[in-house]
C-alpha cells in the first residue's frame, strides 16, 4: 500500500509523476476545480463580509468520494496542482472538500516547474504548507469577478438582450477594441510624398532619400512639390559629403513568459491564444518520446517572470556552446529585467531538455506541437547567446541645396540571430540592405530618380497578440486570462477575427457603449489596473481581500441601483434576410435566442413565426433528394448537419458532408479531420484526393 498520497489537477500528468516517484506514492487526479461558487445564483453574502458559497459540481462528486477514501489512507498528502494562485487554491478546495485541514502536519504543498524526475523528487523533499494570502488574492479575484459579471450581465439581459456577457477585465478589452475602431473610422489620410534617387559609385549602386532643403527637414505634401524637387535634382551633380560607420550590438530578448508566447506564436505561427496555451498544456504534461516514455518538454507555461534556474541555464549554455561554438557564448549568464508584479518563484518557458533539439523529436509531435516547441526552444537557447554585431553605414550625399541619404547594414557577427530572430519582415529586410564602398568626395551618377506618393496610416487594429500585449503592459489581468477573455469576446460574437484581427460587431458596440457610458469608473484602464495591484498586496498579505472587494461593492451597488432604473432599453434593429415569412409575407430577420441562433417573422409581435437557422451547403439531401443539406445547432450549441426540409425528411449528421458520393457503393461521403470518408462503408481518402480503402 502506497503510503503517500499525491494530488495533481490533470490526469495527464499522474502516470508519469508515480512513474518518477516509484511505489511509495499514488498519484490521483483532481480533474481540475472541485469546488467553486454555483452556476445558477450570486454564491455571495455580500451581508456577511462577502462569504462565499462554494458547492461541489456533480461531476466532481465521484472524484471527491475517491480523494477523500485515498486521503484517509495515506500518511503523507502531497498537494501537487499547479504553481500559480489558482493551483494553491485548488488544494486548498481538495482539503476543505476532502475534510482535512490545511493546517495539519499530514498536508504538504509542494510546486514544480517541470515534469522531470530531478524536479518531482527536489518538490517532495522540500514540502511546504498551503499559502494562505494565495488562496486569499485568487478569491478575492473569483468574488470580485462573480460580483462584477452577475450584476452586470442582467443589466444587460434587460437593456440589450440575452446571452449577453459582462466582466471586469473582459469588458476593458471590448472597450480597447471598440475605441481602437473608432479611431480608424474617425481618421482621415493625409498624402505625403518621398524621392529616391538611385546612384551609380564606382563600386555599386545606392538608393538614397531626399532628407532636406537648405539645411530644413523636408515635407512634400503633394505631386505637384514632388515633380518640382525631381526636376531640380536632374540638373544637380551628385556628391558624397560623409560617410559614417559605426558598430552596434543586438541583444537577445528574455525567454517567453505567457504574454509573449501568446504574442510570439500569434504572430509567427498564426496561432490564436487559446490554441497556444493548448498545445502549451501538452508540452508541458507530457509526450511519448520513443524509450524516455512520456516526457514533460517545457515548464510550466502561465508564468509572468523571466527568470531561469541555474540549472536550466548550464544546460543552455552547453548546448549552445557544443551546437554553436564558443563564441557564440557570453562570458557571463544573461539576467533579464524583471516583469513588473512578476511571481519570481517561477520560472519562464523553456524546454527542460534544452538538449532536446526540435529536429530530434520530430515524429512524436503535431505538426502544431512541434512549431511551438521549436518556438520556446529557440527563444530559450537565444536568450543565453552571444549579442548579434552589425556594422550600420549612413552615406550623406548633396546635390545643389538638397541632402539626401542612403542608410545601410551589414551583419558583422550574427550571434543568437543564428537561432532566433524577434524583427519584423521589414526591419529584417532593412537590416540587409548592404552598401557599397564609398568616399568622401567621390562624384555619383544620376540613374533614376522616383517621387513615390504616400498617405498616412491609421492605428492598426488590434490582433490578439497585439491586444494581449496592451492588456499586460497596463497591468490588466494575469497570465492564465488572456486566451479565456479573448474566447468569451468572441463565443458572445463581440468581435469577429477577419485576417488574424480583431473587429468589433455591432452587439460589441452596443455593449461596450452601454458599460463604458454608465460605468466608466470600472470599466477602464484604471481601474482595472488597480484591482490588480490590490489582489497583488492581498497575496503578499499586506491586505484582507474582503476590504478590497467592500472598498469597490458599497458605490458599485449604489450605482448599479441607480442605473438599472435609468438606463433605457436598447433596440437592436433586426437582420433582415431575402426570405419572406410564409405567414404575413414580410420579411424575416435573424434573431438571438437562449438555444443560439433562429429567424423570425420582422412583423413580431403581431406575427410570431419562427424557424431554425441554417447555413445551406449547396448539396443536395441524400436521404430524399429534394431539400438541401444545412448547416445547423443543436439546443446544446453544437453543430450538426441536416436537411432544409425538416420534419418531412429527418436526414442528420454530426460530420460535414461534402459534394462527393463514394466510389465504392455511392453513398454521400462526409469530412473526418483530415480525411474524406464515406458515412456507409470503409473507404476514405486524404483532403488532397489520395484514395486508400480500408479493408
């Protein structure tokens, strides 16, 4: 009989962790939260000090059973969930749910920041007890964001509609959004134009850029000054006045944190917040990796700090040294700054097995976990390698009144640009741009000269790697929000993702300008800022978390009071479609309801005819080959395939059918993942149309 009980969260992770830790210990799983406040009401006594109800969900009742038999058993309870505030809070719901007091010498605490035997057998060596002020800040943080979102998404339901969500960090970020658009709406280009002559030396061509006249930084507004200036140019000699070199280093930057892996893999690999953190996830839990079994391949991945372990950086440097060479390894370990709040007892991302190549292990990944890998992988090496020397040439040439110049760069030493490169396209490709030899004095040959019209740009729109990093740089919201904020904005069709950026809808605008004009002492910047900084004092235990939330509930309830009376009923109006009610004969709109998605009669209340919504695939129903196959969702939300002439034809199918009948027996083929196979007998074949029959 073990006679050490360890409690993780994941499943994932329990095999290999009693793999490590041999028979003394049995390694259960959580599944995750096993208590937490209930679904269906407020779970808040904001009359007692804000005492919260927690309740244990169904589905966690036969895993509590479970525990609370193997906790009775044990000598030892390890309380192994993840090394944040909400893993300390987990275990201290599993000792509460379990009956055992965190207080009891048979309750120890430990963290990890990798899944390796070394780590695992340094965390059960050096317990400690449940960190009391973390399980403070991550409640105070779950009842203030209850008490925003509770109070707030009603308000909603009765003013705009159901289904509609507010809360305290999420709705900053719609308010982000929404006002970056209308800064792109309000804004008007202003034209702007440039000249580039291109130069013949003795030893190459120079593209060079008119700078200014008489010794004035040049400003050409329009077509009309620019032909003016080319003309006076094509009568100028052109002359070399200075010629200047200088070196300059580059250094590499920290090693990812979770706000700039989100960033990173967003813009390199197009990949969206939350898909990071799930391939992150499983990084970090483990895969099979030929005779090493499952292998946890990167550290725990919601991290705010950039610090490394003093074994973690030997490892890198002595990959980069027997990989690279001795010279691409500085004489000392690189220190990075730390993040601002940052929870220093972590660790950043980085492979814990930095002599695990990307290029090693490539048949035990996903095409997806593989990119990742090779992301952290790459970044962690960098972040120890030796700075990159460029050589940055700036020729300044004069031709009559005007000065012109030609910039250029060389790469001297490429240093950890050999492994990671942090520029954009741009620079890189300015970073490139090679000058020929030149001298002081040395007369060039006009070749061509080229006005080029510009206009002013507006602001970008935010991508969610751009808008995860305005959220971390105002302080707003913590490592583990940011993919599920960015789901909720767009799951409540807030915002939709068009070319990997972010565009608020018309329900995004209405919400937002509903909360940011009658709530725009909460829902700011600001604010929101604050809120963190004093869930940061309650985790160092400098404050009680109930006088941070009493400080916001007294006005905030007064004033939610006051504008639930106040604030008038917003009328959406309606999406209309082609399609006439065959009812009335006007026409339908699309409509939001409880179970998703319907069309309705426009005439309502007078009319109340309703129908599903469907998207129509443009084939025709196998089953009765009359009605066409539509796209649909269920009362769950989930979707399914069926035909447009339900009841009279109940054809139905959970995989996309596609415009393709088997060659086999005729049968309407469907989408399988990557395959196209037949919903009737056993053939398939891959997207790109290589056949395989499965026999």
């Amino acid at each position: 009989m073990a006679k050490n009980l360890l409690i993780v969260e994941s499943p994932a992770k329990a095999k290999t962790i009693e793999r490590f830790l041999g028979p003394d210990y049995k390694v259960k799983a959580s599944f995750g939260h096993i208590r937490d406040l209930p679904k269906t009401k407020l779970g808040i006594d904001v009359d007692k000090n804000f005492k919260p109800t927690y309740i244990i969900p169904k589905k966690a009742q036969k895993v509590i059973n479970d525990l609370k038999k193997e906790v009775e058993k044990a000598k030892t309870v390890f309380l192994a969930t993840d090394l944040d505030r909400e893993g300390e809070a987990i275990s201290w719901h599993i000792l509460k749910a379990t009956g055992l007091d965190h207080t009891s010498d048979k309750a120890k605490r430990i963290t990890f920041h990798e899944i390796t035997k070394e780590a695992l057998t340094d965390a059960v060596s050096h317990p400690r007890k449940i960190n009391k002020d973390l399980v403070d800040a991550q409640q105070g943080r779950r009842i203030l964001d209850r008490l925003v979102g509770y109070k707030l998404s009603p308000l909603l339901w009765t003013k705009v509609r159901r289904g509609l969500s507010a809360g305290r960090v999420q709705s900053v970020a719609l308010r982000l959004i929404v006002e970056r658009e209308r800064e792109i709406e309000a804004f008007k280009p202003e034209e702007y134009w440039s000249i580039s002559a291109l130069l013949k030396a003795k030893k190459g061509e120079i593209t060079a850029f008119v700078q200014s006249f008489k010794g004035k930084k040049i400003d050409i507004k329009n077509e009309k000054e620019a032909n003016k200036i080319v003309e006076e140019l094509k009568k100028s000699t052109f002359k070399v006045k200075d010629v200047t070199k200088k070196e300059v280093n580059r250094n590499p930057v920290a090693p990812f944190i979770t706000s700039t892996l989100q960033q990173d893999a967003g813009r390199k690999l197009s990949f969206s917040a939350k898909k990071t953190m799930m391939l992150a996830q499983q990084l970090y839990e483990g895969i099979e990796i030929g005779d090493r079994g499952n292998t946890g391949l990167i550290t725990y991945m919601r991290t705010d700090s950039t610090s490394l372990s003093s074994q973690a950086l030997n490892k890198i440097r002595s990959v980069i040294e027997t990989k690279y060479g001795k010279e691409y390894l500085p004489e000392k370990v690189r220190v990075y700054k730390k993040v601002k709040a940052a929870q220093e007892a972590h660790e950043a991302i980085r492979p814990t097995y930095p002599e695990l190549e990307p290029e090693a292990i490539t048949k035990y990944l996903t095409k997806d976990q593989l990119k990742l890998y090779s992301l952290i992988w790459k970044r962690a090496i960098a972040c120890q390698m030796a700075s990159a020397k460029m050589e940055q040439t700036a020729i300044d040439i004069e031709a009559s009144d005007y000065a012109l110049r030609a910039n250029g760069n060389r790469i001297i030493f490429p240093g950890f640009t050999k492994v990671y490169e942090e520029s954009h396209a741009r620079e890189e490709e300015e970073e490139k741009r090679i000058l020929p030899e030149i001298e002081i004095g040395e007369m060039l040959k006009l070749l061509d000269l080229l006005p080029n019209q510009h206009f002013t740009q507006p602001p970008p729109r935010y991508s969610e790697a751009s808008l995860i990093k305005v959220l971390e740089e105002e302080g707003i919201g913590r490592p583990s929000t940011y993919a599920p904020i960015l789901s909720t904005l767009k799951d409540r069709e807030y915002v939709q993702i068009i070319d990997r950026k972010l565009i608020p809808q018309e329900i995004g605008f209405i919400v937002s300008d509903l909360l940011t004009e009658n709530f725009s002492n909460i829902i700011n910047i600001t604010f929101t800022a604050q809120m963190e900084k004093e869930l940061d004092d309650v985790a160092e235990g400098e404050t009680k978390w109930q006088d941070v939330i009493k400080h916001f509930w007294d006005p905030f309830s007064k004033q939610l009071a006051e504008k639930s009376e106040t604030i008038e009923r917003v009328e959406i109006p309606p999406e209309l479609v082609e399609e006439k009610c065959p009812e009335c004969g006007k026409q339908l709109a699309i409509k939001k309801g409880r179970f998703g998605t319907f069309l309705a009669c426009s005439g309502w209340p007078d009319c109340k005819f309703t129908k599903p919504f469907s998207i129509p695939l443009n084939i025709k129903c196998p089953k009765c080959n009359e009605g066409d196959i539509v796209e649909k969702k269920s009362r769950k939300g989930k979707i399914f395939f069926g035909c447009s002439r339900w009841p009279e034809c109940d054809f139905a199918s959970w995989d996309k059918p596609v415009d393709k009948k088997c060659p086999k027996c005729q049968t309407l083929m469907v989408e399988k993942g990557k395959k196209i196979v037949c919903s009737n007998c056993k053939y398939e074949e891959a997207k790109n149309g290589d056949e395989k029959e499965i026999l």
